[in-house]
C-alpha cells in the first residue's frame, strides 16, 4: 500500500482545484489529484464570459449582479453566498488579469465585457455589458492562465490519478484514495484536509456539453460517504447545443446579437420574454425551445430550432465567435456568416453538488453544521450561489471566488489542525469494487448500461418533468444498477485500464441520478431549470427550500434546509 | 449507420513485446467523429482499447494522434472526410505507454523550460494594466495553444533530436514574448537562443498543418527567431 503524506489534498484541477491550490500550497505542503492532465479540465471549454460588474462600458453595479444572480436563480440562491460572489467577482477578475490573462480589450485598453442572458441594470431594466471575454475562448485563457501560475509556484501535481473513495476518521476528512491510471495501483493520500473539485456530472444525459470525462466522481464519492447532495433536481439544459452532438454554442453569440428562430422563421423569444427576448436565462430559452419544438414549430417539424447569426457584421462573428464558428463549420458544415445553426438544448450544468457554506467548507445537515477538514468548490459543489437556474457567467465567477476562498480556508485549517490517523483498511472499499468488477461472471458491458441511462434520462428527466416518467426513471435505474453488477471487464490489465475507469465513472452517474430523480419527484413546483408538468408553480409556501439527499440504508433518504435572504424578497420572475 | 472500418496499431505492455496492427469495424452515421469510432470499439468491441479523450470538440487536447497519416485530433476529424480503413496510431517521437497513449511528461518538461507564465517585476496595479487593441492582437495567435503535441510530434527536427524544445514550447514562449505585460523577456529568449532552442527549426511547416486550432506556428517561431536576431522584441 502506497501511503503519501500531505497537509492538504485537493481533488480535480479545473479552475477551481487550481484556484484553491494557488493559496492552499502558500505555506503548506498540497498535493492536487486529478483524473487527467491539468490543462485538459472542463474549465477550458468554457467560452462567453465571466461576469463582474467592473463598468468598463456602462455604468454597472455588484448588487444589480447579485439581483440578477438571485432572479435567475428563481430565488433559491443563499444570498449571503451570493453577496460573496458579485461584490468579490470584481477584485477576481482583476487578478485574472494581474496574472496574464489575455482578455479582450476596449478601445481604451480596459477589459471587454458583453451582454449575457439575465445580466441587467438597474434590477431588471435592459440588458447590461457584465460578461468580461477573451473572444469566446475565455475559460481556455481562465485554465492556462491559473494552470500558468501553479508552474510559477511550483504546486504539486498527480496527474491521472482517478479518486474514487474518501477517508474520514471521527467525522472529519483524512483522507483519498486514489487509482494511479498509468500502473492500475491504489494510492491512499493521508492528509489533514481535503478539498473537492471535481466538476459536474452531465454524461447522466445523452445531449450534453460536458466531456466524456464529467461523471460526477467527487459529488459521488462524497455521496457514498454518507454526506448529504444539494438540490441536485436542478440540471441547467443550455438552450444553444448543437443539433444532436450538444456541443456548446455560447450564449455571447445571442449576447453579441444572435436571435434563436423557429421552423416559421419566427423571433419566438418575444413572445416568452418581452423585455430580454433571447436574452432570457437558459431555463426559459431552453423551455421556449422545448414548446416550440412539441407544437410543430422545429425546423421542418423535426426536434430542433435555429440559431441565426447571419445579420451579424462578419467581422464580429470573426473575431468575437471564432471558436464556435469554427465548431459549426467542423462538424456541421456551415458557415454561420451565411447559413443558420441548428441547436438543441443540451445538458449542461448541475446548480447541485455538495453542500457548503460561503467559505467553501462542506456542511453535513440541515443545520449547516461543517464537516471538519472537508471542503468543495466549483461545480461538484453547491454553495448555493446558483440557486434554481444558473446565470452564464456565474459558473467561473464561482469557480474562481470560491476556489480560492476554500483553498485559503484549507491552508489555514492545516496550520492548526493535527493529523487524524487513517481508518483501519483504508482501501478495503475501493479493493472491494475493483475485485467485482474483475472478477463479475456476468455479459453485462458498461457502454451498454451507460447508453441506457443517458437515452433515458434525457427522455424522463430532461427540460421538463412529469410523475410518471420520474417514478419510470427510478425503476429503470433500479434495474440498471442490478445489471451493473454483471458487468465483466475485457481489460484484465492494470496499466491504462480505462474499461475500469469507466465502470467507476458509471457506477457514480447511477448513483447521481437516482439522487437527481429521487429530489425531482419529491419537488412538486416549478422552479429554475426544474419544470414540473403536473406542478407548473412556482409554490414558496412549501418549497422555497433546498433539498439534501443522504445514502441511507442504500436508499435516498431526503430532508431539506432554509434558504438564506438577505436583501431580495422572491417575486414572480418575469423578464 | 455504415459500417466503418479501422486498422489501429495497438501495443499492450502487459502483453506485447511490439506494437501491431489490428482490424476492427464499428456502425457510425457518417459525420460521427473519429473519436465516435474509437469510443464505439472500445466501448462494444475490445474494452481493452486504450486513447486518452475529454472534451471531444478539440478544446481539451488529450486526443492527438496519428489519423491516415497525419497528427489530428480524433474528436476534430469527421468519419465521412477520411478514407477508410481509417489508419490510427500513436504521436511519433514520445515513448508509447499503451495503444494511443504515449509519456507526456517529456514534452510538459518541456513547456516548464520557456517559462510559460506572466512574469511580473512591477506592482500590481489596482485595477486591469492597460494594453491596447494591436498589444492585444500582437500574441492572439499563439494564446490558443491547448498543448495537444501535435506540433512537436509532426516535426522532422523533433524526431531527429529528442532534445530539441520543440514547436508548441515556443509557441508558449511566443506567448508570452509578444505580451506588452510581460517583464521577463531576457530568461525566455536565452532559453530560446539555447542550442537546444528556436534555431533547431528547420521551417518545414508541418506544425502548421498539424496544429488543430489554425496556429501558424512556424511563424511565431520565426518572429522569435527575428526577436533573437534583432536583440529586441
């Protein structure tokens, strides 16, 4: 068994694992683990902007970020969390830019910023230019950039090490264990604290944006430890993938003038948001496409709309869009100057994770009670700065503030804390999982399970929801779940063995999403991004609250905990 | 769906004492990537199929490999625009740990070596340093690097030195050498004028050709190699 020792362990290096590890590793020995290279997270597909209210190009404000962040989030934001975010968004960005981050500049030489969806002024009144870019690759620049400084600061990395259990000795965090991908070994990392970040969990769906490496392995493993899931019904559908590859088109590409049409040509937006029109958050977008679409009104009466970006000036989808033009020209043959984008709303971002206070530590009840030495940042986690729907833009605000402020708890906690001894057989489980799936007897194959599961969740969990197909849903996650354990690996092998990397990476996106199904059924209301068809409102009286799922008994077990109000009493939500 | 057929050069360490080619067919629509193809196999043929893989719209830059020929990335390649069998093997030049994954560490020493971040000697300012729109657009090119290799494993110079830094290490230096910001020009441009460094060029454009996100690397190189002769940026 091989044992490392360090101060702090951080799990995941997309932008906030690197954030966290930037601050954590001043002063105390860390260690970041990631399933990939660094350079080849999630954070770098990222691509409109990341909003702050700097003012560069009309008067802006961080309370009117902090509103908008909270509407679009239908109320369920922790405002106190919230707060955090916008007010610190400003001085983040600075430092991006401090760092070399290659922004885009105005005229003047400041930073560029654009309209996004549900960004305004003045509480609601138009549309206001937050998002902060570097064309539409600004989270490629977010992840070199901090990846940049981790080699100027000389952090220490583990790459291709997959986490998959956590250690806990007397209910604090002690500890990971880890698959070393190159040798098939377990490493057990033995530390004072650990922080996860680890991203989202999209490939529970068919459509989706995310890589085919974002299966929910931390918001699992954490899962798995008996600690509790936030409000993980909320799944964001981006209303801009590409027709069925679900390849994310930006939504700076409606910021910077794109209009979406339907099979009559028609600007259907005016008639869902009158004042924002394409600029609605994604929630409504996405719900407009869906009606659109379930009335006949696709493109040829097929399932998909259109993006139209063609009354653009060529030169601004040039130079602010070249990436996704050259998306749309690779894999569909178009050229957007000219021809228009068939789109799809594809899954994209979890506003669930694990629950954690505004300093970025895990909390493990209803009460907010933290879990010593355990913290998350990012997507795996849930703050909940994002409440019901996430706003574009907020997704590397938070992965940025937040990563940096649980890296800098983690870095304080480990001066003062003492090293919990490890549990006895630390990686009694993990041998335990591996031994079945080697040595299974079953015909069962993971590609199979796993193509089930994504076709069926998008069909019964997607844009919108109903009784009868969430309650379908959890059967036939029962059933694949009893098939999974006759999976029976090909690879025998130990080194590279990425079958057996992927019947783990099943194994979570099975666990998440009984827990996705299981909060959606139980909340009956719409909200944000979680449209129930047989409860179309919004029902405050009974569940302005978030949701906390636990593993008990090997069933979800659910209980709920208060939303934090500050300064934004609910209203309808009307854009 | 077609079927589609492949001839992938597979090498198991476990197993193989060389690499050798196998056959495989797979159904795909016709503007499935070849990523598709390789996802299929492995997920319904032969799970002991091996290839490093994310994003799968040529972002991430974990899937370059050697497609009919030539470095690509698989995720960026469709189905329909290659002849078929489809030819896949490793990048050249890095040693090959199993199938299509090969030993990284080499060519990141490598990227460590230009040092590839801001350097700063004057204070932080408040807010945002200013840089003008041509500042700005002076090292636009190079900031799209997503260290793939494909560059550095499609050079003839490379292969014949395995020392060398090699294209995608200077598009990183490059990077940084044209940013107005930038305060440590000096240390990169020694690393660069190393015998090891930009003058192993040999401008024979296969870089270009191979870069999957339009770099034209061989003339950023060439600037540094202007920047070198000069004595200034």
């Amino acid at each position: 068994m091989a044992v490392h020792q360090f101060d702090g362990i951080i799990v995941g290096a997309g932008g906030a694992g690197l954030m966290a590890a930037l601050q954590a590793s001043q002063g105390a020995k860390i260690a970041v683990l990631s399933k990939l290279y660094p350079t080849r997270s999630h954070t770098g597909t990222a691509q409109g902007g990341i909003g702050a209210a700097l003012g560069n190009m009309e008067p802006d404000k961080w309370e009117w970020h902090m509103f908008d962040t909270v509407k679009g989030g239908d109320y369920l934001v922790d405002q106190e969390a919230a707060e955090v975010m916008c007010r610190e968004a400003v001085e983040t960005v600075y430092e991006l830019e401090h760092m070399g981050l290659p922004f885009s500049r105005t005229p003047e030489g400041k930073i560029a910023q654009r309209p996004f969806g549900g960004h305004t002024k003045e509480f609601g009144k138009a549309p206001v230019k937050r998002a902060c870019y570097a064309a539409d690759r600004t989270g490629h620049m977010i992840l070199q950039t901090v990846y940049q400084q981790c080699i100027k600061q000389g952090v220490t990395f583990f790459n291709e090490f997959h986490v998959v259990d956590l250690l806990m000795s007397s209910g604090a965090a002690c500890g990971v264990v880890a698959i070393e991908i190159a040798t098939g070994e377990l490493h057990t990392f033995h530390a004072k604290a650990v922080l996860f970040a680890t991203g989202g969990s999209g490939r529970m769906y068919k459509i989706t944006s995310n890589a085919l490496t974002l299966t929910g392995d931390g918001m699992a493993t954490i899962y798995r430890a008996g600690l509790p899931l936030e409000d993980m019904e909320f799944f964001q559908f981006h209303p801009t993938g590409i027709y069925k590859m679900g390849i994310l088109i930006t939504e700076g590409a409606r910021g910077e003038g794109g209009i979406l049409r339907n099979g009559k040509g028609e600007r259907f937006m005016e008639r869902y948001a009158p004042t924002l029109k394409d600029l609605a958050p994604r929630d409504m977008c996405s719900r407009a496409i869906t009606l659109e679409i379930r009335e006949g009104r696709g493109i040829g009466g097929k399932d998909y709309v259109h993006l139209d970006l063609t009354h653009l000036d060529p030169k601004v989808i040039h130079e602010k869009l070249p990436d996704i033009t050259d998306f749309v020209e690779t894999y569909m043959g178009i050229d957007p100057v000219k021809e228009l984008i068939p789109i799809q709303p594809t899954a994209h971002y979890a506003m669930g994770g694990i629950p954690t206070n505004s300093g970025a530590q895990v909390i493990r009840d209803e009460k907010a009670t933290p879990v010593p030495g355990l913290y998350a940042a990012g997507e795996c986690a849930c703050v909940s700065v994002h409440g019901a729907n996430r706003l574009g833009t907020n997704s590397l605000v938070d992965i940025i503030v937040f990563g940096r402020k649980g890296g800098k708890g983690l870095g304080e906690f480990v001066k003062k804390a003492v090293l919990q001894a490890l549990p006895a057989d630390p990686e009694g489980r993990t041998k335990a999982r591996m031994a079945k799936l080697f040595e299974g007897s079953g015909s069962e194959s993971v590609e199979a399970i796993r193509r089930e599961l994504q076709q069926e969740m998008m069909d019964k969990a997607g844009v919108y929801r109903v009784e009868a197909d969430l309650k379908k849903m959890l059967a036939i996650i029962g059933s694949l779940k009893e098939r999974y354990k006759g999976i029976r690996l090909q690879d025998r092998g130990k080194k590279f063995n990425m079958e057996l990397l992927e019947a783990f990476e099943l194994d979570h996106l099975l666990d998440l999403s009984e827990v996705t199904v299981t909060c959606a059924l139980a909340r009956q209301e719409s909200r944000g991004a979680h449209s129930r068809e047989d409860f179309p409102k919004r029902d405050d009286a009974n569940f302005l609250k978030h949701t906390l799922a636990f593993k008990e008994e090997g069933k979800v077990a659910l209980r709920y905990k208060p939303v934090s109000i500050t300064r934004f009493q609910p209203q309808e939500r009307k854009y | 769906m077609k079927k589609v057929a492949f001839k992938i050069l597979r090498f198991n360490p476990e197993q193989d004492a060389k690499a050798h080619w196998e056959n495989y067919e797979v159904e795909l629509e016709p503007t499935d990537r070849v990523l598709d193809g390789l996802e299929a196999i492995k997920g319904r043929v032969d799970g002991t199929l091996a290839l490093r893989r994310s994003c799968a719209h040529g972002i991430c830059g974990s899937d370059a490999m050697i497609i009919n020929g030539k470095n690509m990335l698989a995720c960026k390649v469709l189905v329909k625009s290659v002849k078929q069998p489809i030819t896949i093997e490793p990048m050249r030049g890095f040693k090959v740990l199993k199938d299509m994954i090969v030993d990284m560490e080499p060519f990141f020493a490598k990227y460590r070596s230009v040092t590839p971040y801001l350097v700063e000697k004057d204070e932080r300012p408040e807010k945002e340093r200013l840089q003008s729109l041509e500042q700005r657009e002076r090292f636009d090119d190079t900031t799209k690097c997503i260290l793939c290799g494909a560059c550095t494993t499609s050079c003839p110079s490379f292969w014949a030195d395995p020392d060398y830094v090699g294209p995608a290490a200077i598009v990183q230096a490059h990077r940084f050498l044209f940013d107005s910001r930038d305060q440590g020009k000096e240390e990169r441009l020694k690393v660069m004028n190393d015998r090891e460094g930009v003058w192993r060029c040999r401008t024979v454009f296969n870089c270009v050709e191979a870069c999957p996100r339009g770099i034209n690397v061989t003339r950023a190189i060439g600037e540094v190699k202007q920047a070198l002769a000069k004595g200034k940026i």
